[in-house]
C-alpha cells in the first residue's frame, strides 16, 4: 500500500465499519445454493460466497430434493442407473471448497435442505438423532428442550449437520474428545451405490464400533449421502465466559497452556495492534446464576446499503490507500466490538460486565442473521453474494500442538518486519482454536492448534492484493514449515497439493471409499485431487499465484507486468510468494 494521509476516507470507513456491526431488525436469509433454470433441470450450484476458489463456476444435469430416506434412495438409484456423476448440497453450502461441485455439465446435485427434521431424542440415555439437512441451530435446541447439551461445536449455527461433518468442522476445545462435532457420533445411516440387483442403492446403518464409521464421520461427501445422524450428548450446563485483553509479549507460551486451562478457551491474536484477546470460557454449574445469550456481532442481520459502501472503501484503499487509514479503522472497530463484548449479552439484551453466564445451548454457536423474515435485502448476512458487499478469502490450517509456539515465535518475526501487514487481517486478526486428535480417518492426525484468517479478495481475477506476500508466507509456514493441514471446507487450492499424506490412515478410508463406490458416483475431478487419488488440487497457469491456485515457482505465476515476481519468503526462507 502507499503511504498517504486520506482523513475523509478514514472517518467515512470508521463509521461504516461501526454501523455495520449495528444490529438490525430485520433479515434477508441467504438464497438456496442450487439454481435451476428449468424447475430442477438446467441447474447451478454455488458456495455461499457465490464464487468458487477457481472462479469456474459449477453445473449439473439435474437436483433432487427428498423429504424422506426413501426418496433419497431413489434420487441416489435414479442418478447411478444414469451414470451421472453425483454430489450433495446443504441448505446454505458453507464450504468455500468444491465439495459440493459434480463436475463437468451432466452430474446430479442432491439437496438435504428438506431432510430436516429432528427424528427421536433419547433424553435416558443421553442420544439425539436427526435427519442430516438439520442446522446446527436445531439440533442443539431440540437438545435442550430435552435437558441435554452437545459440548462441543462451531460458533456459526448455519451449518447442517451432515455438513459439518463432511468437512470436520469444530468448535475449541482440548477437553474431553476434543472440539470436533464428529467426536460425539456413535451411528449413522448412508445412502450409498449399489449393483443393480440391489436397486441402484442401498442404506448402510453404522453403529458404535463399527469398522467404517471412523471412515463416514468425516468424509468429504465422497462415500455417499449421509441420511441420519446419531450423537451422544452430556447433561445441560452452563458456560462462564470473559474476553481477556493482554500484550502478546507472552504469547508463545499462553498457547501451549491456554487450551488445557479452559475448556472452550481460544485466543484471537491482533498482531499490529500488538495485543491478544483471550477467551476464558469454562463450564460451570446450572446453578449459577445467570441466562447469557450469544449474539455475535458479525453474524447479526447487518445493512445491505452499508456493507456496500464499506466494500466500495475497501476496495479504493487497496488501490491506493494507506496501511495507516486501515490500521486506524480497525483500532476504532476493534474498540466497539469490545465495548460490545463481540455480542453476548448477560440477560439477552444487555452486556453489563464479565463474566457472562449461560447456557450452553444460547452460549456455543449463533447466527441471527438467519432467524427473521425476508426484508427484501436491507439487511443481509455479512457475506450474502446477492450485494456487491463482503468478498474474502477464508484461510482455516491446523499445526501440531507441540509446534504452536514456534510458529507464534515466527509469526511475530514476520510481523516485526511490517506490523501494518497485518492490519489486512482485519478485527478477526489470528483465530487460534484447540482440536485433539481424531477417531475420524479425515480428521485432526494429531493434538491441533487451527489458524484460521480472512482477508480481502478482488473480484477481478489476478488483481493484487496489498500485502499478499506476507499472508501468503504465514500460510506456506504453517503448511510446510510446521506440517499443517487444511480444513477440508476452507482454503484456496494450493493449500490441499500434498495435504492427504499427512494423514496417516487415508489408506483406511481409500478402501472404504472403494467398498461404498467402486465406480466413484459420489467422486469429482476435485475431490481426486485432494485425495491423491489422481492428479493434484494446484491449477498451474499464468497469475495462479495471485489467486492462490498454486505455490508460484516463476514469475509468470505471478504478475510481472505488474511488478509482482516470485520471491522467497522474508522469514520462511521456504516459501514463495508474489512480492514486488
């Protein structure tokens, strides 16, 4: 970025950045992800951000949408006995990733919007079972109405279960079986292919201690279409939870203890601003006192008008701002939301101070943007693709444990170099979140601490981004230096070349991929790649490297006309990156 003082846009951008964490009263939910031009023939699917990493955007034949098992049996019949390659679409299709991509033009989609119904809740022996286009949202609610918490789960509630599944999604948490959601499984039932004597199809039903449930509890949606879902759950509790703010001159340190001190701890680190924001969040008793409510400010029905004024600064101040306006923007917002308490309330309308109290079931996840009627787009979730608003990259990598605090320990060497780097990074800074090691053969090889960050991306194709190299680093140093591995639903595609091999027992679900769909139905171009089965997930090409389709290892990967080249990495000599 150059270095010029610009005190209009600065005070405009302050403002838009603080009204558009206003919460307001209505809401536009966002759209269906599958499209069709044709009733459900001539169709589309996209993520929820409208634009896949590769920007290609994806067809298929035809969507199904069953409202039972049994016509799920027969929409995965219909597309075998056709030949048609088949994928799985959930209600808001949250995975920036090609997950739910067929490919080609004449595959299938198979919507679980319409299984969503919560099928028993086994309040004695502490069990809940649910068809898998449930939210989040629902689950949790119908586990509380029975006196029953799910512990551990991510903190956006728009997720369907048999999404975050598919992906690993999680919460932060080293306690217990750790924060992923698929931890708490005991059995579930899959659609998968079938020989024709069969139907086409058949539904396998995977209980506790069965061989391949470790293979279906994190699966890529590439054995089949999960159809119901069963999870053990604790008694109802309550959660005390203070945000902490402190310099990070300890941080290193705090990494290694802060996931083992509080049980849904986390630590969101602002490295410009030099400081860290601790979550101190435990369990407590029902007993105490106290009805907290989780209302996250970001995920609160947010003015479409402003958002779109605050995109139309941003993407000037890319152009050709300064670091020092966007620094400044984020310290005033940063104070709000901490003013705010990033959300939660004491009683569900007002913060009045630390600790907040609740219980789990209003405390863990939330997502208001989702809850009232449609106000013809006045008020939109932040990242609606149907306003030229919010458009960002959403970067989620796991390092061992043991590793956590020399990577910190580098990161801070990186950022020492140019603190205002970091200020692309926004008020979400450095999420760090705690995962144990996994049951799961796609899930966490090792005890985890997640990175996960967002920032800027263009909707031209190739065009710079301020400061690109020193995020690009920080993603190749967890990656390469530190042996990390990717969200499944996250990242841009660089990120997946290699990432299967370091999961120790992807031979173990390969062979039941192999079992379950032998002609690989359930199977696209992409998911081959990431799980090495043929080809790899980087898209070697002019500029790939500005898109993060590939590690750049010339300058044609970057932007020469533009004074980009491929150089190594300022701190991990181990990297490439686009630098000028």
């Amino acid at each position: 970025m150059a270095t010029v003082e610009v005190q209009g846009p600065i005070m405009q951008l302050l403002l838009l950045l603080i009204l558009a964490q206003m919460s307001l009263t209505g809401s536009s939910p966002p759209p269906d992800p599958v499209a069709c031009a044709h009733g459900t023939s001539n169709c589309t699917i996209n993520n929820a951000y409208a634009s896949f990493p590769d920007r290609r955007p994806c067809h298929a034949a035809r969507a199904a949408y069953p409202r039972s098992e049994h016509e799920l049996v027969a929409a995965v019949a219909a597309a075998v006995a056709a030949k048609r390659k088949v994928k799985v679409a959930t209600r808001y299709s949250h995975s920036f990733t090609k997950l739910a991509c067929p490919g080609g033009s004449d595959g299938a989609i198979i919507s679980t919007r319409w299984l969503n119904r919560t099928v028993r809740v086994d309040a004695k022996n502490r069990l809940i079972t649910v068809e898998s286009g449930v939210l989040l949202r629902e689950l949790i609610r119908a586990a509380a109405s029975a006196g029953l918490s799910l512990p551990y789960t991510p903190y956006w509630f728009g997720l369907t279960v048999g999404g975050l599944l598919a992906t690993g999604a999680h919460g932060s948490s080293m306690w217990g079986k750790g924060g992923a959601v698929h931890e708490s499984v005991v059995a579930l039932r899959i659609v998968t292919p079938a020989p024709a004597s069969r139907g086409f199809a058949m539904v396998r039903e995977l209980g506790t201690g069965h061989p391949d449930l470790d293979a279906a509890k994190v699966s890529l949606g590439v054995l089949g279409v999960v159809s119901q879902v069963t999870l053990a759950l604790q008694p109802l509790f309550k959660r005390s939870i203070s945000f902490l703010k402190r310099d990070d001159s300890d941080l290193a340190e705090q990494v290694a203890s802060w996931g083992r001190l509080h049980e849904f701890g986390d630590i969101t680190w602002l490295p410009e601003e030099r400081k860290v924001i601790y979550r101190q969040d435990d369990r407590v008793d029902v007993s105490t006192p106290g009805n907290g409510l989780n209302d996250n400010l970001g995920f609160r029905p947010l003015s479409a008008s402003d958002l779109v004024a605050s995109r139309i600064q941003d993407e000037n101040l890319q152009k050709n701002g300064s670091d020092a306006v966007l620094c400044s923007a984020n310290r005033v917002a940063q104070a709000y939301l901490e003013s705010r308490a990033f959300g939660y309330t004491n009683d569900g309308v007002n913060f009045t101070g630390y600790p907040v109290v609740g219980y789990q079931h209003r405390m863990q996840a939330s997502g208001s943007c989702l809850e009232t009627k449609d106000d013809g787009l006045k008020t939109v979730c932040y990242w609606d693709p149907r306003i030229r608003g919010t458009f960002i990259y959403n970067t989620g990598l796991s390092l061992p444990f043991s590793r956590a605090p020399a990577f910190v320990a580098d990161l801070k060497r990186l950022r020492d170099r140019n603190p205002q780097a970091f200020c692309e990074l926004g008020t979400s800074g450095v999420l760090m979140r705690y995962v144990k090691a996994s049951t799961a053969y796609l899930g966490k090889p090792v005890d985890s601490v997640t990175v996960d960050i967002d920032y800027f991306r263009s909707r031209t194709p190739g065009t710079p981004r301020a400061h690109a190299d020193v995020i690009d680093e920080l993603e190749q140093m967890v990656l390469l230096k530190y042996g990390g591995v990717p969200h499944w639903g996250k990242n841009r595609n660089f990120v997946f070349n290699g990432a299967i091999a370091k999961y120790p027992r992807a031979g173990k679900f390969l062979e039941v991929k192999k079992r379950y769909d032998p002609e690989g139905t359930f199977s696209s171009e992409w998911s081959d790649q990431v799980l090495g089965i043929k080809g790899n997930a980087n898209i070697l090409d002019k500029g790939c490297a500005m898109e993060g389709l590939c590690v750049c290892s010339d300058d044609t990967h970057c932007a020469p006309e533009k004074g980009y080249h491929c150089r190594p990495g300022k701190v991990y000599a181990g990297a490439r990156v686009c630098a000028r």
